[in-house]
C-alpha cells in the first residue's frame, strides 16, 4: 500500500468554538497519538484529508503526516467524527503505526460469483456482514475482502472462514461468524406455506371420508334388515 502525505499544522487552539472557526476557513481539527507519545493537537485540509481518504484504500490509506516544523508520523485515520446531518468530516484520530508492527483495520466485504442454485429457487442472498476486522501490517491491509457464493443453495450459509483471505492478513474475528445467508424469498415462502397448508386439508378431507363409510354400510345394513 502507498503511502499518501498529508500536510497538518501545529497550534491548532482547543474547543467546540475554536474547533468550528477552523472548519469554516476549510480545515478539520485532528489528533495524532500512539506509540508513547502525548496527544498533539493538529488541523489538515478538509479538501487534502478528502482526497486522501478517496484512494481504494478508504479509512485504512497509510497516511505520511508531515506535521509543520520538519516532524513527521506514519499515520492512519481512525476515529473519524461526522456531522449528523450533513455527514461531514469534523474531527479525526491519526494513530501513529509502525511499517513491520500489525494493526487492526476493518475491511469492506464484498460478494462474488452468481447463487445459480439460489436464483432457480427463487431465493435471496442476504449479506450478514458488511466488513470484517483483520490484523495485517499497514502495507498489507487489502483495500477489500472477497467471499465466493456460487456454490449457495437455499438454507446455506458461508461463514468467516470462508473468506478468501491474502498471505499475511487474519481475520480479528471468530471464524464462525456468519457473513452470508441463501433463503427462500418471501413470495417462494408463500408459496410452500399455501401448499403446506392445501396438502392438510386433502388430508383432513380424506380422513373424513374414510370414517364416514362405514357409518354408510352400517345405515345400509339397517335398512336391508328391516325389509
């Protein structure tokens, strides 16, 4: 993974009105931490921050934070604050990472192949998990994670440990979890419940006969008898 360098300013003042002086002159207040060292208190460009989170990388981009006055951190963005209705960046945690020491970083799932099986059942494939925590060096966090559900029929599911998963990246997770079901649509479930229901009662009404014969033979009988 390539690192991107981002600019930051030192002597950024604290506080909620200070903080979103800052935003409107186009700059988001940060932190920078890790590795023993005391919180710094910093600013980025919001239009450079935008941009450096917009890589395939996303979230996990291994960031080359040059702090004004030649000082210089290894970064990734972690705890990202955004405004609750616009959605937009108003905050950041940078972690400072070390390139041969493993971090942990959420990475995006995605499905490939075709559920042919599930689709002639008139099935649906439903994603359970969205992304999964891995634990990988910096430079070896994948940008994505893919899982295979060509082979799903209806009543399957693939769990964790069916992620395909790249040469020194685990998951952080029990490998149990279920990231993906096959079930039957809610037309196809319908449908089995109205045939279900059908096949009861051809059975009730069967059954019913069957006790009503012999009453007839015996009404029959009696007839017969007293002519």
């Amino acid at each position: 993974m390539a690192e991107i360098t981002l600019a930051a300013e030192l002597g950024r003042p604290v506080g909620s009105a200070a903080s979103r002086r800052l935003r409107n002159q186009g700059r988001i207040p940060a932190v920078v931490y890790g590795h023993g060292a005391d919180p710094l208190p910093i600013s980025v460009a919001a239009r450079e921050l935008r941009t450096a989170l917009s890589t395939e990388a996303g979230i996990n981009a291994l960031l080359s934070l040059q702090v004004e006055g030649g000082s210089g951190y290894l970064a990734m963005a972690r705890d990202i604050q955004r405004h609750p209705v616009r959605h937009t960046v108003i905050h950041v945690d940078f972690q400072v990472v070390n390139r041969d020491e493993a971090v942990t970083a959420d990475v995006p799932l995605n499905l490939v192949g075709e559920a042919v099986e599930v689709g002639r059942a008139d099935g649906i494939v439903e994603q359970q998990l969205f992304s999964v925590p891995v634990k990988a060096t910096p430079a070896d966090i994948p940008n994505s994670l893919e899982i295979d559900v060509s082979r799903l029929t209806v009543g399957d599911s693939l769990r964790v440990a069916d992620i395909s998963l790249p040469a020194r990246v685990e998951v952080d997770v029990d490998p149990d979890t279920v990231a993906v079901t096959a079930i039957a649509s809610r037309l196809a479930r319908g449908a089995e419940g109205a045939a279900a229901e059908e096949g009861a009662a051809g059975t009730e009404g069967g059954a019913a006969g069957a006790e009503g014969e012999p009453l007839a033979a015996a009404d029959t009988a009696g007839t017969e008898g007293e002519g």
